[in-house]
C-alpha cells in the first residue's frame, strides 16, 4: 500500500490563486481541495477530513477571521494557516489568538509556503502523537518479552503490519491486544496517520453507530471512530459486542471505502485500516447467529492469537521491569526488588487476569509498600493465596495426617494438581507449564494417583 496522501483545503475567492496553490500542492504529493467562500469551505469540510486549512482572510461574504472564529468554537483540531495582502498586525494577531497556526502574506512566497505546510503538518503530527501517548499510559509500547511464544507473536505482526489487510486479534481479557494492535499500526506504512480505539463493549449498544460513523443533527456535526481515523488505523475492541446491524453497516462502509454519518445523506469517503479484537469465538458466534458471516470471513482473513501470559510466564520480569519504571516515572513510586522466591510465586500464578492482572499487582505492591523488597507472603497476600488455600479446597482433616509420610506425600499431590487444574480449566498444558512438569510427566502423575481428566470425570459421573 501508498502511503495515505494528506489533504490539504484552500479556501480563497480568487480563482487563480487557488489554481496555482493546488498545482504547487499536489505536485509535493498533497491532496488538494478548493473553495472560493466561507459557505462552500464548511460545505467541503463537513463532508470529508482534512489536515490543513489554508485561509484567505479577506472574503465577499463571511470573512475568513469570522469563519475561524466559528471553527475555534466548534473545536477544529486541524491547523489553519491565514492568507491576506492586505491584513494589519492587529488582524493577524487576532487570529493567531483564535488558534491560527501561522500567517503568510500575499504575494505568496512559494518557498514560505511549503515551508510553513510543512511545519503546520508535522506540528499537528507530533501533538496527535503525545496525545495518543497519553491516552495509553501504562501500557508498554510492545508485546514486551524474550519467551518463544512472544517472540513469535511479535514476527507474525510485523509480516502482518506489512500488507493492509484488515486483521483479527484473538485473545483472552487482559492479554495485551491493544498493546499488539499499537504495535501493528507502528511498525506499518500508516505508521504518520492517527490510531484509533473503539471499546465495543463500553459503550451503549444504541450509541456504537454514532461512535463509529458520526453524526448530523440539526446542523451539527460530530465525527465518528472511522472518520477520524482516516488514513490510519482503527482497531475496534470486542467486535462480537456490536449488534447486528451495526456489523452490516461496518462492513459495507469499509467495503465501499466512505460512511454515510448517522442522520445524514452525503457519502464521506475513509481510508482505514481496522484491526478488530474479541476474546469470544467468533466462529461459535457465527454459528449461533450472533456475528455476521461476511465480516468474520473478512476479519479471520489474518487471525493472530495472543498468547496468554500463563504461556509465557518467563516474560514475567522484564514486565515487572517495564512497570515498575512506569509507575516510577509517572507517580513517583520507589522501585522495589522482587526476591527470587516472589517470582517463583508470581512464575507458578495461573494469571486469569494476564498482563492486565501484573500490571495492577505491581502498581498495588509499589503504593502498599511494605518495605525496599517484596516478599513472597506479600504477593501471595495480593493475591489471595497462603499455605491455607490447598488444605481448605480439600477438605483436609486432622485423621488426614496419619499414615505413612509417603500416603501424606500423596495426598498432597492429589489436592496440589487438582487445585491447580481446576483453576486453569482443566487445561493440561496450561497446567504443566503452571506447575512446572512436562506435560507427558504430568499425565503420568494423574493416572498413578487416579486423578481423572475432566472429560473422563463427566463420563464417570453420567454411567
């Protein structure tokens, strides 16, 4: 894929001028838009995005101060840059405090001109950037880690990155699909463009389109997820909690490339890369009537599977490392040591919650410190283990303490592996990597202390 072509707006009421501007534009690779009034400016800008605003001060009509005015008060993001031969400094003052990005005087300068476009742009770049950085504090800039399985996710997302399909991350809650989606749209040619997230589960089923499309309502305009994304990526989190409807009307935009915005008639056309992410089964959801054929078969064109972090419980210290300095960086946090026996415990942790879970544990351990270490009681505290959980969840007694050592050895292996399979599911090799056996060896445990599988148990149960 071209990398996405900025657009740029000329607003002035003389023809030539505005020839000559989109001759000298489009030759440096700009898409360029004209308009010779104040009225036909709103119309354009209402019906497409752009990145650039050059304005002419003086107009028939509404004047372009007026106009940027009223721009200023809607919230207009993209840099306006004035145009006049004829302003005042008192003029152009005014509008630099009413947000203008610069001034250039008439007759244009071609040299002065490309240069301030070029400034405005990479100025408006670099603010959208720290302000994308600060809507994802806390999150590491990668899929942090040196485990197989994390090594190879991050090889499958950089030759993803490389094409512009669309792509699907499947992952539990907490797995880091954000974190992989950032990742993907860095490492791909829409790299310079916005990045975009829609929470599909947070928001009100009857407000996702308005999200997602925008709005027109009485002559105001509000700009959806897909139009602000333009020329970038937006990834779209839990796509299986859009209804139906929505679904449709999704991937008929991104199929037709432009949107038609909720209460509106004129279509607007996007460029968008969607990366969509869900920790459901979308082909059960499929199957069940819940998510619409067409996009699934779209989206799992490039499926990609998030390793939980039970999968990969060796990247635990360097993302302990990556938090701890965050939380230090951010909040002033004194950082703390975590003993090696802490590690053993967080190592052996099922992690239901993933890096999502770590990361709330490390931020709780840094603000209740309880001292320059973190101990392994302290963790096991933080998340409610102690020596206590094996003997209550089976049911031990005081006769359960007789007999030979080798029975009690036993015993405890028996109630040791039940536990820990019952808190991955029944998993078993989520289970060997949690306890620590090969996953052949653990096999051999269970069947040498009857323990049944939990299929062989249901069966049991049923004859």
């Amino acid at each position: 894929m071209e990398e996405a072509r900025l657009n740029i707006l000329v607003v002035d009421d003389e023809p030539d001028i505005c020839a000559t501007l989109a001759e000298i534009l489009e030759d440096e690779g700009y898409n360029v838009q004209t308009a010779g009034s104040a009225e036909a400016a709103e119309v354009l800008l209402r019906d497409q995005m752009v990145d650039l605003v050059l304005l002419d001060i003086w107009m028939p009509g509404e004047d372009g101060v007026s106009l940027l005015r009223r721009w200023a008060e809607a919230g207009l993001e993209q840099p306006v840059v004035m145009m006049s031969g004829h302003a005042t400094i008192e003029t152009a003052v005014q509008a630099t405090k009413l947000g203008a990005y610069d001034f250039i005087e008439k007759p244009l300068s071609l040299d002065k001109t490309l240069l301030t476009v070029t400034h405005a742009l990479e100025s408006s770049r670099l603010q959208r950037e720290n302000r994308d950085l600060r809507a994802q504090a806390g999150w590491v800039e990668r899929p942090s880690g040196e485990s197989p399985a994390i090594r190879q996710f991050r090889e499958q997302l950089q030759r993803v990155a490389a094409v512009d399909s669309w792509a699907l991350l499947l992952g539990e809650p907490g797995s880091g699909k954000e974190v992989a989606a950032r990742y993907l749209h860095r490492q791909s040619r829409r790299a310079q463009g916005p990045f975009v997230d829609l929470r599909a589960a947070a928001i009100a089923r009857p407000n996702v389109a308005i999200e997602l499309f925008g709005n027109e309502d009485h002559g105001k305009l509000t700009r959806g997820r897909l139009e602000v994304a333009h020329g970038g990526t937006l990834f779209i989190d839990e796509i299986a909690d859009m209804d139906l409807e929505t679904q449709a009307r999704l991937f008929s935009a991104l199929q037709e490339r432009r949107i038609i915005r909720v209460g509106g008639t004129t279509p607007v056309p996007v460029d968008v890369r969607v990366i969509a992410g869900s920790a459901q089964d979308l082909a059960l959801a499929v199957q069940s009537g819940q998510f619409r054929s067409d996009l699934y078969y779209r989206l799992s064109a490039l499926p990609l599977k998030v390793p939980p972090l039970s999968a990969r419980s060796a990247d635990i210290p360097a993302l302990i490392e990556e938090f701890v300095r965050f939380y230090g960086a951010r909040d002033g946090l004194a950082a703390r040591h975590f003993a090696p026996e802490t590690l053993d415990v967080l190592h052996h942790y099922p992690w239901p919650g993933n890096v999502r879970e770590l990361q709330n544990l490390v931020e709780r351990l840094l603000i209740l410190a309880e001292g320059p270490e973190v101990s392994a009681e302290e963790v096991e505290g933080a998340l409610g283990l102690d020596n206590r959980l094996v003997l209550v969840n089976s049911n031990f007694d005081g006769e359960d303490f007789g007999g030979t050592l080798k029975r009690a050895r036993e015993r405890f292996e028996r109630a040791f592996l039940e536990y820990h399979l019952a808190r991955n599911d029944w998993n078993i090799a989520r289970t060997a990597e949690v306890v620590g056996l090969e996953r052949t060896h653990l096999y051999r445990k269970l069947k040498n202390l009857s323990i049944a599988l939990k299929g062989e148990r249901h069966a049991g149960e049923d004859g």
